[in-house]
C-alpha cells in the first residue's frame, strides 16, 4: 500500500521560505513521477509542480514564477518542495502525489498546512 507523508509546513511572514517533504513507502519509488498539488480553502485543487523519474525534468504552474524549487532523492524516497518569496496567496493545503509510469496520479498524502501572512 502507497503511503505518502508530508511535513514542513507551517506559519511564515509573507517573503519567507519553507521546505516540504514527502516521504513515500509502498512503491518503487524511483519509478514515480512525483508531484505537489495545493488546494486553497474556497478553491479546488490546483498543480503546483512535478519532477521526473530520474528528476531530469521538472515543471511548474505558471504562479510560481521561479520562486518554488522540487527535487528528489530516490535513496531516501523523498520529495522536496522548496519555497521562497512566498506570498500570503500561497496560502493552502500541499499535497504529495504519485503517478505510476504511464498513469495520472494515483496516490495522495494528507497534506500539509502552509499559510503565509502579510
């Protein structure tokens, strides 16, 4: 059974930074493109950013602008999401998820709160 955990959110004064992590168990993880998702309250459920099986590639939703970093290490089974400059419409709840080669996302943790005031 997949189990994806995240940790690292938190309060933080709009132009700070936080780090993510999503720790995964039950798959092989290397196999995974990885992803974060967020979901504000009042709004759905939106892609924040993904990384490839061998983290070659790496994507980002438009709103990012440069701002969040991911990356992963296979040896650890882990995900990152580093942010910077973050901004109180940050605001939400980050989601870990897996997409088995070949498949849209799977697997989701329960995510963690991150919330940013001005």
């Amino acid at each position: 059974q997949v189990q994806l955990v995240e940790s690292g959110g938190g309060l933080v004064q709009a132009g700070g930074s936080l780090r993510l992590s999503c720790a995964a168990s039950g798959l092989t993880f290397s196999s995974y493109t990885m992803g974060w998702f967020r979901q504000a309250p009042g709004k759905e459920r939106e892609f924040v950013a993904a990384i490839g099986r061998s983290s070659s590639n790496t994507y980002y939703a438009n709103f990012v602008e440069g701002r969040f970093t991911i990356s992963r290490d296979n040896a650890k089974n882990t995900v990152y999401l580093q942010m910077s400059s973050l901004k109180p419409e940050d605001t939400a709840v980050y989601y870990c998820a897996a997409a088995p080669p070949e498949n849209w996302y799977d697997s989701w943790g329960q995510g963690t709160q991150v919330t940013v005031s001005s």
